[in-house]
C-alpha cells in the first residue's frame, strides 16, 4: 500500500497505535490530509472511520467503480484481492483491520461454518461492535494495562465470528448443541490454569486441553463455570496472590509475578478490582 500526503510536515502522523497477533493485525492512526493509491490486498480489510471524511474508491466484483464517502463511525469491508483507493482531504482518525484469509477460514471451519468465506461488499454501514473490539484489542496489546494473550484471543474470536456471521456468505453447518464441559476435562483445564498463573495463557492452549475448539470450549466453559475463561483466569490469580500474600517474608511485587501479572500497577489494579484493597491493604489487614 502507498499513501501520498498532501503536507509537507515532518511527519504525517499526528498519532498511531499498531498491534499484531496471528493472523491479525490492528492499526489507528490519526493522520494528515492524503491519498492511498489503488491496491490489491492479500488480506481481508475492515476500515473504521472514527473521526474525519474519508473516500474510497472501490471496483465490485461485477467491475462497478464505486465512490463513497463515508463520516464518523462508517466501516468499509474489503475483500481480499479488490481494488481499493480512498483520500481523505482534511485529517483523519482511522481504525483498521487485516485478517489474514487462511486464518479466517480456518476459524470459519473450526466454529461451524462453511470454509469457503467470501466477504460482503460494504462501503457504508455503522457498527459500533466492530469500532470497540478494535480499540479494545489495542489497549489489550499496551505494556502498562495488557490483560495477556487470553483476553486479546477472546477479544480476536469476537470480532472474527462477528464479521463472519454478519458480513460474509459463509453459512452455518448445523452441528448439535454443546452443553458444558465433563468432570474430567473441566479438572483438566483449571489443573492447567493453576499449575501456569505465572505464564500468558492462550485460549488455543486451554481448548487444547479440553479437546475441543476454541469456539466450543469458550461456550462450555462458561455454562460448566458461569465464568469466561478469561474472568476465571482473574479469580484464580487473586486467589493465589491472597494466599502469597499471607506470607510476610514475599515481597508484594514477588507475589504480582508468580500470579502472572505484568507489573506492579497492574497488578495493583486488577486486586483491587476484585477485592476493593490494594494488596499493600489487604496484607495489612491479613496480617493484624
């Protein structure tokens, strides 16, 4: 992709946020006036214009050239392998999406539906679903607040099943209901999950453990639990770190890296969230 800038400052961009898992990559920008010239991508494009004007130029499937202009809170669906140009003539705070196409279709197969995915035509269209999953997916990758790969796995699968139940001609298979999961294989998980609160637990592992898909193990879990996998990760973590703090000889940032946190504040945070003390606090009172 190649952007002309209709500036001549040092840098076009005023602001920008990047973040990358496998098989999706999320960028916001808040950018000068420009053109993006006509490409072709490998990947699936959902564009959300948050803040500014922004028209694109796109040629159907049909061989249609169609212009849109599109406001605040559009979304624009590309395809992989359309043709696409936009500009924008005053600055611009972008959000996009690239979904790598294996990647959606093997979620696609994994979830029940066909995996022959072919996205929808969207040039102008509201969804405010898509707007939050994606700014969300980037405060989730910030080294001060991340919640670890789990959370970002469910923020991802979200956003994933959204779009292909919406916005593709992907059907669903019919496949019976999932109820929860077995004695055996719910003590399976959270053996799991307790034997590695210290590490970046990802929702591929836990569903590896449990045999199931990511998808249908999310579903089971919760009516097994009446938690997400993520929230039940939170509450094994404030647990453990009570139990750690109970030890007076540990000091506090010991106990935040042995329960898997990533740092003092958050850890602080997330405690507190929890429990209404800090852990400074609660050992405290522990303690008396």
């Amino acid at each position: 992709m190649q952007i002309e800038w209709k500036s001549e400052a040092e840098s076009p961009y005023i602001s920008v946020e990047r973040a990358e898992w496998n098989g999706v990559r999320v960028h916001r920008a808040t950018v000068l006036p420009g053109r993006m010239l006509e490409h072709e991508s490998e990947c699936h494009e959902v564009s959300v214009n948050i803040a500014g004007t922004l028209t694109t130029e796109k040629r159907s499937a049909t061989g249609r050239l169609i212009k849109t202009t599109g406001t605040g809170g559009n979304i624009c669906i590309t395809p992989s392998g359309q043709s696409i140009s936009a500009h924008w003539d005053k600055p611009l705070d972008n959000l996009g999406f690239a979904l790598d196409s294996k990647f959606v279709s093997d979620v696609a197969a994994e979830n029940g539906f066909s995996r022959d995915v072919e996205f929808i035509e969207v040039y102008k269209k509201k969804d405010p679903l898509i707007q939050s999953l994606g700014i969300s997916l980037l405060e989730s990758a910030s080294a001060a607040t991340s919640l670890g790969r789990l959370y970002a796995d469910s923020l991802i699968q979200t956003l994933t099943l959204h779009l292909l139940s919406n916005y593709t001609t992907a059907f669903t298979k019919s496949a019976p209901k999932s109820g929860g999961l077995t004695g055996y294989k719910l003590r399976r998980v959270t053996e799991y999950i307790d034997a590695n609160l210290d590490e970046d637990i990802s929702l591929n592992e836990l569903a590896a453990v449990a045999e199931l898909s990511s998808f249908h193990f999310v579903r089971a879990f919760r009516r097994s639990t009446g938690k997400t996998p993520q929230q039940f990760l939170m509450h094994r973590r404030v647990e453990r770190a009570k139990e750690l703090l109970s030890r007076p000889d540990l000091p506090i940032v010991e106990v935040g890296l042995r329960t898997g946190f990533k740092n003092q504040s958050h850890f602080t945070t997330l405690f507190r969230k929890y429990t209404n003390f800090t852990p400074k606090i609660w050992r405290e009172i522990r303690l008396a």
